[in-house]
C-alpha cells in the first residue's frame, strides 16, 4: 500500500513529460504570447519591434506543429495503407482450383510433406489416392508420417443416412453407384480398415482416426504446404490456402477442434492383418477398436469393405 502512491505520481509525471514533448510547439507558442501579453500590459511603452518579434515567434510555431501534425497523419495514413496491403495480399493467397488443378494441388501437396490432416465424409479419395501416395513417399524419402483421418462415424446410422441424403442431392456421377445408407457405412468402414492396414506396414507411420456424427459439406486436406478445401460435387471450384497465412493458421486449429469432439480409435489396438486381409480378420480388427459391424452385413459385404479399403477406385478420374 505504501508504495502505490509514489509509483502513481511517477507514472503521471512520465506521462506529462511525453505529452510535453509531443505538444512542444503549441507549449512554446502559448507561452510566448502569455509573456509578451503581461509585459504589453504592464508596460504601456513597449517597442512595437518586440511585440511584433514575438507575434512573428508565435506564428512560426503554430506553423510548426501545423506541419509537425501534418507529419504524423501520414505516417498514420502509410500505417494503415500498409495494414490494407497486408489483408489484400492475404486474401490473394486464398486461390480458387477447378478440374485438373485440383488433383495437381493434392500431388504436389503429398511430395514433400511430413503431415496430412483430412475431414470429410467417408475418405474415399484419401483410401484411393492421398493415403497410399502419401506412404509411398515417406517410404522413398524414409522420413516419418503423421496422418490424421476425421470422418463421419459408420456405426452412427442417422449420421450415414444425412449424408447419404446430401450426397445423393448432386445425383450420381457417370459410372458411379447411388449414395445409401449402406454404401456410406461401408465406405467409413474400408476407411478405418484401410488406415490400420497402413499402419502395420510403416514403422514411421503414425496414424489416428477419428469418427464425427456430423455429416460435413465440405472436404479439408491439410498438408505441410497448404490447404485445399473441396466439395462433393466436382463442377464446383475448390479453394486452396499457403502455409503461413492467416486462413491456414485458423483451420488448424479448427480440425483440431474437430477431431476433439469426435471419437477416437486406438489403433494400436488392432489386430494383424494380412497383405490380403480375410472377412474374419476385418470383423476381428473392428471388434478390438469398438466398432463391431452391423449383424445384417454378410462375409459379402465385409468382402466389398475389404475391396473398398485396399482396391479403392479414385473418384475423380473419369
């Protein structure tokens, strides 16, 4: 309590010197019209040539910090130019892709990099492409991988039919089978057993899924260099983001909020699967992470997840 008071007065006095420094000008000017005004007054027989001196001294300091105010505007006004600038350049980072230029991004995204974060619907570009480049590459350059795969759960059957009902408002595409409830399970289900096949066939793969009972519209791939945001209807153009801009930065921490409020597998947990996996060596594996398949799905069915999760076609190539 003792030692409030003094650091208060000092702090006021510190701020009244900065603020005399600032306004020195105005000070100046003032003070030399209130000293020739008294001595005008008290005086009567003034030299006119002192007081016009002193008219002219404060003339010349009102100009001054006229001038001096003028100074610090524009350098406000470049502050703020420079702060415009900044935000224009960020937003020229954030580009559009369509047709081609959106597998070009993905490939040049996978060459070099260390991580691979995906969100979407049931990853079938990721089992088809992403996941097995990606590996490819750390086993050439025999670096360590870090995937991270947040799709919606295939064990949440109202989850499954939301987004069969959204993939199926663009309508099939050309050769390709209508979106049910039943494919989209089975599509979760080769993603997760895709991603433990994987994982007992690197060393330096660290692999982690995660499973959301939200139905997403949009697909995040997340790689060292950048992020490429697309949809499920490929007549529509995609977005793609730099490393270290701002857009970036926010969905980082934005998936990894994602990923906390869903459920996660332990896969070190699953049991050994063969280089060509068996019906009983699947059912095995869901079993152990929790996620026993539905007592509908026959050996057919858990054979067609199998086919999906190692022979999956890329959707995107026609």
């Amino acid at each position: 309590m003792t030692n409030s008071a003094p650091q208060g007065t000092g702090r006021r006095l510190e701020e009244g010197i900065a603020w005399a420094v600032r306004n020195a000008d105005g000070i100046v000017a003032i003070v030399v019209a209130l000293v020739v005004g008294l001595m005008d007054v008290l005086n009567q027989n003034m030299d006119a040539n002192v007081v016009s001196g002193a008219t002219l001294l404060v003339l010349a300091a009102l100009v001054y910090g006229g001038l001096t105010e003028r100074r610090r505007r524009m350098a406000d006004l470049r502050a703020a130019s420079a702060g415009t600038s900044r935000a224009i350049e960020d937003l020229a980072m954030v580009r559009t892709l369509s047709g081609a230029e959106v597998a070009l991004a993905h490939e040049r995204a996978r060459r070099t990099t260390s991580r691979w974060v995906f969100k979407g619907g049931t990853g079938t570009y990721l089992r088809a492409v992403t996941l097995p480049e990606c590996v490819l590459e750390a086993q050439r350059q025999r670096r360590f991988l870090t995937v991270k795969i947040d799709i919606i759960n295939p064990a949440d059957e109202q989850v499954c039919a939301a987004y069969a009902r959204f993939r199926s408002t663009f309508g099939p595409g050309p050769g390709d089978a209508e979106w049910t409830v039943e494919r989209t399970r089975k599509e979760a289900y080769a993603t997760v057993v895709a991603a433990g096949w994987h994982r007992q066939r690197l060393d330096t793969l660290e692999i982690d899924v995660h499973l959301s009972s939200v139905a997403p519209a949009l697909r995040f791939d997340l790689s060292d260099s950048c992020l490429i945001i697309t949809q499920d209807d490929p007549s529509r153009v995609s977005l793609y983001v730099e490393r270290d801009r701002p857009l970036y930065d926010y969905y980082v921490t934005e998936l990894h909020q994602s990923r906390e409020q869903a459920v996660k597998l332990d896969l070190r947990e699953a049991v050994p699967l063969a280089d060509e996996p068996t019906v009983d060596e699947v059912r095995r594996l869901l079993d152990r992470l929790g996620l026993p398949l539905p007592p509908s799905f026959t050996d057919g069915d858990v054979g067609d997840i199998i086919d999906k999760a190692l022979r999956a076609e890329n959707p995107y190539r026609r």
